[in-house]
C-alpha cells in the first residue's frame, strides 16, 4: 500500500510500540512465588526471597477508632506484604468503636429493632467498594449491621453477632455498622492483592480537586450550601 | 476417621452437592458462539442460531432527555442483545439536554471557565461505577465536561468536543456533564456482555429498602432532615 | 539424584532463570489505573499521570477511503491511548466511500438483492481476524453488508442501517461492505486494549517473507501464475 | 422516575432476564472434575463418572491422507473426549502424505532449497487459525516445513525434523508442510478444551452460504471467474 | 470432502454436540450476585435470594480437636454458603490442640528451639495442598510452626504467634504446627469459593481404591509392610 | 482527615508504592508474540525475535532412565523455549524403563492383574501435582499403568496402551507406571507455560532445610527411624 521506504520505517515505529505496555493482573500465577519488588517492578529475586516476605504481624492490635466515624481498617494488601504478589487474596482487621467520639458520648443500648435500626451513632465502616475484590468478614467480638446494595438498588442487609460471616460480592456498595453496645471487631479476607477502597462519600465530597457544584448539586438534587457543608466534613 | 456407613453417606452427600454451583463469567469463550438462551440458562441450540441473534437497532433514536438529570442512557448488554454472549463488550448511546427540564429553563451559554465548570444546570450522566467494565466513550455532537475519581480520591477531568474520546477505568466513580449550549451525543464501549451500573447516589439513597437513617447521617455528616429529603428525591 | 555440587550449581542456574518471563495480558487490573509509559515496559509513575492519559482526539475526521478497498480503519488501541493498558478496551472509526476509486467510477446503486448482493464494488473492510477481541460495530452513516463465518464454515450475515448495531464474536472471519450509494461510516468497541487485525489475504498473499508458492497454490488449489498474480497485489 | 406498577413489572421482567445467559469459558477450575455431560450442558454426576472418561484411544492409527491435502488431523478435544471440560488442554495427531494423490504422483525428492522451499507438491496442514488455542507440535517422524505470520503480517519459518518442536502462538495464521520424501507425523498440544479450527480458505470460499463475489473479488483483486473456480474446490 | 448428505448429517451430530460442555470456574462474575442452587446447577432465581444466602454463622465455635492429629479445620465454601458462587473466595477456622489425644498426654512446654523444633506431637494440619487457592492465615490464639515448600523442594518456615499472619501460596505443600502449650485459634481468607484440599498422605496412603503398593514402595523407597502399615493408619 | 503536610506525604509515600508489583500469569496474551527475553524480564525486542524462538530440538532422544525411579521427564517450559512465554502450553517427553537399575534386575513380565498391579518394580514416574497445569499424555510405546486421586480421595486408575490418551486434572496428584516388559516412552501436553512439578514424597522428604520429624511423623503416623530413613533416599 505505501512505497518501500515509508513503510520499512512505518514497521520500525510499531515494533518500537510494540515491546511495550501492560503489567498488573490477578488470575493465576505463573510461578511458585513472585515477591514484589518495590525497586524492579519485578519478581524479587528468589535467591534473596526468605520466610519474612510472606509474613505480617500485629493483628492482634486494636485500630485506633477515635475519629468521625468510630472505625479503623487495617488492610494487609501488597503493598504491606510483598509476598501477595500474584497470589489473589488479602487479609483486613475492623475494629468498630461502641459510640463515636467525635459525634457524641456513650449511648444507652438500641432496643431490639426491626430492620433496619433507626437511631444509634455507633462506630461505621461507611458505604464503600472494593472494585477488585469480594470480601468475606466473620464477627470477632460484638454485633454488626451491615448489609449491601445490588446494581438494581436492592439492599441485603443482616445483624451479625459473634462467629458470624457474611459475604459482600465484588463491586458492590456495602457497610458495616456497629449495632451493639461494646467494641466490635471483624476479619475479612479479600479476593484480590489489591482490591482497592472507594468510600463513596469521600469519593464524592473529597476528591483533589473537588468534583463540580454543578455535578453534585444535580446529582443529588440538594442546593450548593448543603453540597458546600458537606464537602468541608472531608477535607 | 469416621465408620463406614457413616462415611460413605457422607460421601453421597458431598457428591450430591458438588456436582452444582457457578455460572456466569467473562473471560476467552469456549465455543465460537453462545447465543444466550432466556428459557434454559444455556448456549441456544447452535441449528437455530440466525444472523438476528447479533443485531439490534435503533441507535440512531435520540434518548428522551425529559427527567430530572437531562440525560438519557440506551445499554445494549446482554439482556437485550444475546449473541453477545461470552463475547466481553457491550455499547451504550448516551443523550445529554442542553438544559435540564427539572430544574429551569435554557441558560445562558456558560463563559469559557476554569476547570471545573462552576455554574450550569446542564444534562448529567451522575457519578455512577460500572462494576465489571472499563469504557471509552465517544463524542458525536457537543461538549462534555467528564471525569473519573481513583481510589486515593485524586480526581481527573477533561473537556471534551466532537470526536474526542476518553477512557473510564474500570470499577471508577465517573460522571459526564453537557458542557454546551446544544444536546450532546456520546458513544461508549464497554468490556464487558453485563457491565452493570451502580448510580452512586441512588444506591445510597434510592435503594429498596432504603438504608438506615444512622448510617447516613454518619456517612454524610448530614441530620436526619437533610437524608430525608434526598431520599424523597430518589424514590 | 546429583551430588551435591552439581546440585547447588543447578539450583543457582534455576534460579537465575526462574525470576523472569511473561508480561502482556488482558484480565482484571490490580490497579486502579496503569498508563503505559513507552520507555519502560511498566506503569507510568502515578504522580505524573494526567488526564491527557486517558483522552484521544480525532474521531470526528473522515478516514481517506482513497485505496483499493475504498476503506479507511481508525484504531484507537493502547498505543496510541497509553491510559487503555489493563484496562481490556478499545474503540476504532471506519469510513466506506461508496465507490472504489481503484476499481472504477460511481456505480448505478444497487438494486435491492436477495443475500448476498451480486455486483458492486463498493468500500470494503476485507475478511480479517482480531485474534484478541469481540467487536460490537454501530452504523453511524449510510448501510452496511456485514458478515461473519464460524469455524464450521457457516456464514452469518446482515444488511445493517444507520443506527444498527451487530457483534462479531472474537476470532472469527468477518468483513463489513458499503452496500449503499453514500459514505458509509461505523464505530465499533472492541474488547481488548490491543485487538490485532489479521486481514486474512494480507496474511497469506502479502507477509514478508513470502508464504512458499507450493504452500499457497495447494492451499487454493489454483496454479502459480494465479498465486503471484494476487502476490502482486498485496507488495 | 417510572409509576410504581410500571416499574414492578419492569423488576420482575429484569429478573426474569437476569438470571440467564453465558455459559463457556477457560480459566481455572471451579472443581477438580468436571466431565462434560452431553444430554444436559452441566458436569456429569461425580458418582458416574469413570476413568473412562479422562480416556481416549487410537493416537497410534495413521490418519488416511489421501486427499487433495494430503494430510489428516485427529483432534481429540472435549466433544470426543469429555474429561477435557473445565481443563484447558487438547490433543492431536498429523499425518502429512509424501505427495498428494490428488494433485499428481509421486515426486523426487526435493534439493535443499533455501527457506521457502519452492516446488514440491507434498502433503500440507494448510494455513489456519485456532482462535482459542496455542499449540505447540513435535515431529515423530519425517520432515516439516513450518510458519505462522504475525498481525503486522511478518512471517516466521523452520525446517524441522525427527524430534523437533514448534509453537505456534495462539490466533495466528500457521500451516505445516510435508518437506521430505516420506511420511511425516507430528503430535500437538493445544491449549483449550476446545481450540477450534479456521481453515482460512475454507471460510472464504467454502462457507455455508458462499461469501458475496463482489466481497471476495475485491478482497483478493481477482476476478469473478477466478473466485468461482476457487469455491468450486471448497464444496 | 465427502458427499452432501454424509456432510450434513455431520454437520447435524456436530451441533448436537457443539451446545454442550463446561461448567465451573472463577474469575469475573458476570452478574452483581449469582446464588448457587442446588436443584438446578444455575443461579437462584434473583426474586427469591435474600440476605441469608450470604451468611454462615458458627465461626465462634471451637472444633473438635479429639482426633489423632488433634486439629479441627471448619472450611466455609460455597457448598456451605452458597452467596459464594462465583465470588472467588472463602474462610476457614483452624483449631490446634496443644496435645493429641491420640498419641500422648500432655507434654512439657518446648524448649526454645531452632528452625524446626524436633520433638513435640502437638496439633498438626497436616501437610495439604489447596490446588485451586491462596491462603493468607492469621493467629488469634496460641502460636503456630508454619511452612511451605516449593516446586524446587525449598521449604520456608516461620513461627507465628497471636496477631501474625503468613501466606501460603496457590498449589504450594504448606502446613501448621501447634508450637506451644495452649489451644491455638486460626482464621485463613482463601482466594476461590471452593479451594480444594489435599492432604497430601492421605491422597497417597488412604485412596479409594488404594494405590498400588508397587507404586507406593518404589515412591517412598520403603518395603510393602512399611507402605501397609502406613496405609491402615488412613483407613 | 489527617493535615495537609502529613497527607501529601502520604501520598507520595502510596504513589511510591503504588507503580511496583505483580508480574507473570497465563490467560490471553495481549500481543501477537512475547518472548522471553532472560535479561529485563520483559518481551524481547520484535525487531529481534527470530523463528528458533519459537524452536526446541531433542524429542526424539530417549531420557536416561538409569536411576532409582527408572524414568525420565524432558519437560519443555518457556526457561527452555522462551517463545512459550504468555502462550499458555508446554509439553513433555517421558521415558519408562522396562525395570529400575536401582532396586533389581529384568523381572518376569507380570501376569494379567486385576486393578492395580500388586508386585512389579518397573519404571514409575512418581505421584506429583502440577500445580499450574491439566495434563493430556499419549502413550508412543509400551505399557503403562496411570492414575490420579481427587481431593476427596478417590483414585481414578486405567492401563494404557500404544496409541491411548489419558488426562490427568490440574492440581491433582497422578502418576504413570510402566506396567510392560519393554520401555515406554509418552508424550504429554500440559495447559501452561510453567506447569511446575510437585513429587509429593520429594517434597515432604527431600527439602531443603528438611520439614521438621514432628510434623512428619505425626502425618504419616510412623516413628522417627522410618521418617529418618525415608529422608534419607531423597538426600
């Protein structure tokens, strides 16, 4: 189609292209182990790889839950523990304080409520999503309301007590919230390295820069006062 | 471990249970074609497939922007177009008003701003994640201000006019808003037979049944009031 | 098995192998986002990553349908959208004139045929493979004769209008033809982030080196002269 | 946005389309065993499932070559043998005739030519594609002349003998040709349970209909005449 | 190639065949939740899912550790919770007792040893492999021996005490120790809803049918009375 | 939520992380061709790429099957052909003395036996796991006795003759014993690029360091000497 010499240079240009682009995915590996290396963007060598690169301690601590929300995560991903590399599974530690402290001060124990509860300011993990993992959680110690909501709109919700699990699929809104009047803990292992954590109000009110008034406004059909009140809460 | 009958019932029941389970992925297929069959969850019978199971029309039909965003979205995904099937794509046409008929009436055209746009009440796709696509839309007539928000909440916008395209990664909030004084038109392509759609602000305050007051007054940091009246707005 | 030494040495050559090999596929990302940067075979530093990343410009511009087969592709693929890398999308414009200007001059428009239509040598996006996507093409302008063939040799096809839509499944042959007296213009999403394009007599009449004259005269079971007569046409 | 009766009756249709479609993919297992049940598209019964059905005979019969191609290929995928579900692997067996019946008799030995050999009628694998399978094939006996050509149409070549072996990258056009003066057999893994099988001049001109003349004329720069003696060959 | 009507009744056994196959893997989801149900090997009718679909409780409970390896695994998959379904992970409680019941009494807290302790017959999760998952597993309770060996026979070992975490990586031989003197707790993330275990001696030593002792000797390199005994251990 | 000064160092700190990790998985390539490339761990250059990358001789050499298991593995994966690199196959060669050199003499060729054969000690390619690959192996000469346990322990066996074909599942343990008076020879294709292999008793007996006494005595039931012993033939 073109003369000689164009297109001679034409290949030379898509094979420059050509040798390029694409890392980072999950499925299955293709070796035993592939440690991440943080300086190589490769598999560390496997000479060098020791029993420390797939380990992580301090489970045991409780998350610091004196903020707005009253809850602390700790997730374990790749980035902490290198040796999840390639691997499709991540660990994380909840911890749900019983009252915010930043909201108020103890609260009298919910009365056994129907679903859902309408009243208490306990500790919450708030609606988010993890775009690259399912997550299983099971209740170590207190009670949770948590629940998630389908492409549909449709809301699953559940009390969880002690030694209960619940699954929350891949992609979707979900919460939990601590529904009882202790200190709530949970585990949860994730299908991903890296699933990643959009909390959705944050997202919205806390991006850098921040989304448009003209977007949110509309978007939730409130006025640029209540856009602009909400915004600072996520500063 | 355990005695023989005992064991050998377990069995059956293991057997009984483990020849079920799982349906529904994207990958590479496994046949040529899968057209999908509404009345047995299955690839339809290969001898009655016909050319029709891969056509649908009407992408030259303007979207009816008349509601409260000014928008109009018309997903071709599998439901409505089963040959695709297995196939990983999916395309959407996307009608934006110049002017939402909800909230005013024609505005001026807006002054030429910095990003973000600060002012007008135009035709909005909300911020909303597609939980199993990536997309790369297309602009046929008009402008659009878009934008997609990562994981660390750093934002990222662009303007975009005729022919231009831009790309939505995967599992991101993403929104794209009438930038101009005349009906917009994009196209979009989307990797997935069943992206799926999560419309941010209807699953917090539109889902059935509606997510308790206290989680979104926290989320929010919003009263009770405010949540209320979003929520009237999106039953 | 081997002494020691041998063994060590062995070990040490494993190793020195092991930790290398593979990079380039399609799945779900582990990231939010990867931008590939050209110089590196690995994901752009996030920090300078901007929007520019995920934009193209230019869909707007008719393609110059003035060659052989009267058409003109438009792919936007990875290379060009370095912001697509991970992300298992892309998106291509194709224009059709409504004559070949190497064949001929304006045609009478065709009579309404039965399928297949029988004489006109309209633009033609030729028989051709991608090897790594399903395709989803809208007609935008103008009427389509689009088809595609299964591995069992079963042609499918369809007389596609303005705002039609139809899926070409992944792998397989297919070709789109201007069936009508007008420009004819398309959009198609693919799935893949790098789709390849293997036109099909390209691939066997036109690769450098040569396919052996003996491989293609067997292949079509037609004499030499007829082989380099179509060779000729592909240099 | 819809009337409550309206939208309930849209739920329920969404449902009832929802819980539909796809079927057919690669990956990893969901189970250890999953052996394809003809009569109802589901894995067989785990407590009737047999060694039998990871079992295939007759890899030692020589193909019956005498056809216009000389050769013959024994494809044991998971249609003939269904313990291949869910497996992602197959197998075949190749038999090259030292000259084609159809074409003439017998022929001298080739000189050793340079690459590509270029008179010989001998037994040919013609150019094809597996849209969902690598392979990689070794020589158990005899001489082949072997190539594939990549998407920007480069083509790569080998002579191989008695115990060599060849990869032939998934989706590229690859054929294999019988160099020597006696049979040839060649065994190839496949990395599919069913990698399917473009024999691309069958699909141009050999497919159920036949593709339009005006679509092959143009696509190869040839006559009509041309074509129809072609397709004559394919029926 | 053959005659018209042997071709057609090809063709027809062909489809019959074609419409069948695969079932079971993991990746993607296609849809938001797809519920296994056991009658139908498809997904639960959306209408009748509900949020006890995704919960399992029990999770407190401590296993019955009476056994001769004197551990209990409660491994929560998709037969036990079927909102797993195509979500690509599951959980697992692991209890250790600090002596087994079946070999001795209680035994003197170990000395503080070097890598690997050599001598105490505490709690064991035997050497296993899960073919189809990652493992990360944290301690709650107690402190545990833990190691994995490669594909080049490298074994990695690490003590772990209350708060630890350590991965185990897809396909890799890994066990757990008890290393102290109490009961030790662990919860393990898994990344398939349905890892599969093997425990690698009773695989080898406790089949049904049994292996082939000539096969287990010459594997193992021991005389068949050693081979029998181990074998009635399994029974 | 944190000061600013804090945050954006923070940031820093995550984008430094964020741009590393993850390399080396199986499913659909991304480009025509990849190979190998031993010093960047990345695709070697296309303008480099020759066809003896896509090559690999010596099948027809018969293993040295003089040692202790009187069999030989020739397994090519993509450290010994880098053109296998993302392509998703490998395949293997493997002989079968008609007895071990180590433990004895020619025996007398056994008499008919039921399922399994309870005496003879000839050439066994020993029960191991490919823990990244399904199997598909051919029997080129000889006899052989195979198998393969699920994880529910059932054990699948079949002998094989000259010509018949046997899967073994990915992730299951298998093996192949030559159950004739002749050497067999076989040749398998495996669903991956790096199969890698697991001997199980090599595993468990033969790591380096050693798996402590404790854990194996108490897996297999069997005092220290036996264990001490057993290790012993792995040195």
């Amino acid at each position: 189609m073109a003369a000689g010499a164009v297109r001679i240079s034409l290949l030379i240009a898509l094979f420059a292209l050509s040798f390029s682009f694409s890392l980072g995915y999950d499925p299955s590996p293709l070796e035993d182990i592939c440690v991440a290396d943080k300086n190589s963007q490769a598999c560390k060598n496997p000479n060098q790889v020791t029993a420390d690169d797939f380990y992580f301690p301090g489970f045991d601590k409780c998350g610091n839950t004196s903020n707005k929300l009253g809850s602390a995560v700790n997730l374990v991903n790749v980035e902490k523990l290198p040796g999840l590399n390639t691997l499709g599974i991540s660990m994380a530690r909840i911890d749900y304080a019983p009252s915010s402290t930043a909201v108020g001060g103890a609260l009298a124990p919910p009365a056994p409520p129907l679903d859902p509860p309408l009243y208490a300011p306990y500790g919450l993990n708030p609606p988010h999503i993890h775009p690259r993992a399912s997550e299983i959680l099971v209740v170590l110690e207190g009670s949770l309301y948590v629940g998630f909501v389908t492409t549909d709109n449709k809301l699953f919700t559940k009390v969880l007590n002690k030694g209960d699990s619940f699954v929350f699929p891949i992609g979707m809104v979900h919460f939990q919230y601590n529904y009882g009047t202790t200190n709530a803990v949970a585990f949860a292992g994730l299908s991903s390295q890296n699933p990643g954590t959009i909390r959705v109000a944050n997202a919205l009110f806390g991006s850098k820069p921040p989304i448009s008034d003209d977007v949110l406004t509309k978007t939730f059909m409130v006025d640029k006062k209540t856009v602009n009140y909400i915004q600072t809460q996520f500063q």
